[in-house]
C-alpha cells in the first residue's frame, strides 16, 4: 500500500523533502499557504555555504559538507529534467576575518573543507574591486552560489513533472492530532488526510505548532537585501566582511546583504537599513557606487538555537514530522536536510547521525 504523505510548506526545503518521497514511491501531496519559494527561499543569496562556516557547530558543517557534494549534479538534473537552469557557479568566497584566521584553517583541516590563507595582493588578483584587501584573508576556491528563485522555479517544474499534487493559496489552519498521532491538516479549503505529515514551514514552524506539545523554539529573524545592475564580471567573487556579504551573478546582477533583525513577522524594508548597507557597499566597493539599484527587499528567516535545525519525528505524537530551522544556511543545508528528514520518515539509514537536529536535542 502506498504511503500518502502531506507536506507542510513550498519552499526549498518543503519541495526537496516532496521530492525525495515522491522519488521513493511515496503519494506526496504539498500544500503551501501561497505561492512555492516566496518566503526565504526567494529572499536568500543563494550561498551554497555558511558564512564563516568555522563559526558554527560540527552538526551545521556535517549536513552543509554534505549538500555541497551533491549540488552540482543536483542542479545538472534539475535543468536537464524541467529546462530551468539553477544557475549553480563555483564563485569561490573570500573571506575578510583578521583574528580568526588560525581558527578557520584548523576547522578546514579538521573537515577536510579546500581553505587557503592568502595575502593582500591575491586577495586583490581574486576580487580586483575591493577597495580595502587585508594584510591576510581566506579563500575556498570550491564554494558555489545558484540563482534561488530559478532554483524555485526548477524545483516546482519538476515536482509537477513527479506527479506530486501541489495545493498553492492554501494556507493550513491547523492539524488533525488523535489518538497521539497526525493524520493530517484543517485547509480553508477542507481536510487534507495523510499516514505521515511533514512540517516544512520555516519561520512560521512554531506558529503552526504551537498548541502542541512541545513546539520548536523557531522563530523568524528578518533580513534585508539590495540588487544591483553592473556589467557581468565586474564583481567576480563572493566576498564576505563583518555580517556582510556581495554575491555576482553569471548576468550582471549583484546582490549586497544583509541584515539581521528581531521584528517578528514584519517584512517591511526599512530606508535606514537601505542607506546603511548602500554606504557599506560603496565603501568596499567603491566600483559600485554609480551602479543602479534595483531592487530592495526584505525576507524572514527561520531562526533556530546556534541555528541547528529541527529535522525528524515529534517525541509525543506519531506520523508527525518537522524539516525547519535551518536559520541562515537553507540553501547550503536543503538537499542533506531532506535527504535526512526522507530517511528517518521512511525508516532508512540515516546519511548522516541524525541525534544533534532531534525535535528534544539540545542546542548551542
């Protein structure tokens, strides 16, 4: 008999997770309070790493290895599949983070992870627009970024190809918890039964399931970003500094972010924000400055202790699953994500331990 699985939520995360029960014979319906890849996923950079990955815990750094193994080929089949290019491209990143440099080349040792420690003038040779190269930087050579809403775009095309039934504008009210399990969710649209329900619901995760026992500590942080028009290659490489980053696209386009604000569900962009970051650009920059802006938006993260996210079963209730939390790193962190939640609901062998990103598990 065919397990029908409802999943909650139509970003990266909910269409991956779709994706990898679909693939496993399961009957997977998704169902998405508006339109798929709105939320963060469209908002993000489309880094395909963490930000100073060394920062974060061993379990962020075991599911980002990971994803960054499978995504090229990822996106290969995505665009030969659906004719939508992701737009994976190895930019590399550099780095500017003067007293962590000893640090950061022991936790790319530990993990195996390609870093150089590189000087002012290669610094300068690998991103000639910057205005300021420090005496010493960083470099990972192999790190990649995709065009997220093309990656949306992809996904969607092919779920549809899949035969996953895909319910858009419907937002869930709430969940059908009986008998110390979930069978499903209350749409305004009528009931949605399931055998298994997956919470793939990012920043709005602990609104959804907030009224049952123990719900996750997820809570939505805001980030601002700018997008700008230059001349493709006039910035050439990710480069990050103090929180902030600068992400060239194949086309020309430039992305210059972003912020980190505790305003709940707000999505307003704020002109102070605007005009800090377009300050910052400028003087890091400086080639930027006569460049037009394009666009200035504001998207929700799903913010998580040290940013661990929530991947696996409810303690309490059966057939009832979360995929959420995974703060910054969404992208980085999508394809090991579900491929872990997959397995778990699924009963497989994990891919990776799956006791540090447990609904109870401690974090930070």
């Amino acid at each position: 008999m065919t397990t029908r699985i409802l999943v909650i939520g139509g970003g990266i995360i909910g269409m991956l997770t779709a994706r990898e029960l679909q693939a496993a014979g399961c009957r997977v319906t998704l169902v998405e309070r508006q339109q798929p890849a709105r939320e963060s996923t469209w908002a993000g950079g489309g880094i395909v790493s963490p930000l100073f990955p060394w920062r974060y815990l061993d379990a962020i750094t075991t599911l980002a290895s990971w994803s960054q193994e499978v995504y090229p080929e990822l996106c290969e089949t995505l665009h030969a599949d659906t004719g939508i290019d992701p737009e994976f491209t190895r930019s590399g990143m550099l780095m500017v983070a003067d007293e962590e440099i000893e640090t950061a080349l022991a936790w790319a040792e530990r993990h195996r992870r390609p870093m150089e420690r590189i000087d002012r003038q290669t610094f300068h040779e690998l991103e000639p627009e910057v205005a300021h190269p420090p005496e010493q930087g960083l470099w990972m050579p192999q790190v990649g970024q995709l065009r997220n809403p093309r990656m949306g775009k992809s996904l969607l095309a092919d779920l549809q190809r899949r035969g996953v039934e895909i319910l858009t504008d419907t937002p869930v009210l709430g969940l059908r918890c009986e008998g110390g399990r979930c069978g499903g969710a209350e749409t305004a649209a009528g009931t949605l039964r399931a055998d298994r329900v997956v919470v793939c619901t990012g920043a709005w995760s602990s609104d959804l399931l907030k009224d049952l026992p123990t719900p996750p500590d997820i809570r939505p942080v805001r980030g601002q970003m700018l997008l700008f028009r230059t001349e493709p290659g006039t910035i050439r490489r990710i480069t990050l500094e103090a929180q902030r980053y600068i992400i060239p696209r194949r086309d020309g386009l430039v992305l210059y972010g972003s912020s980190m604000e505790e305003v709940g569900f707000d999505k307003s962009t704020t002109e102070a924000m605007r005009e800090e970051l377009q300050t910052l650009v400028c003087q890091r920059f400086p080639v930027m400055c006569d460049k037009p802006l394009l666009r200035h938006w504001a998207g929700l993260r799903p913010g998580s202790p040290a940013g661990v996210p929530y991947i696996g079963r409810h303690p309490e209730l059966e057939d009832l699953f979360i995929n959420a939390g995974q703060f910054r790193n969404g992208v980085v962190l999508a394809p090991a994500s579900t491929r872990l939640a997959a397995d778990l609901i699924l009963e497989r062998s994990p891919i990776v331990d799956p006791a540090p990103y447990a609904w109870t598990a401690a974090r930070g």
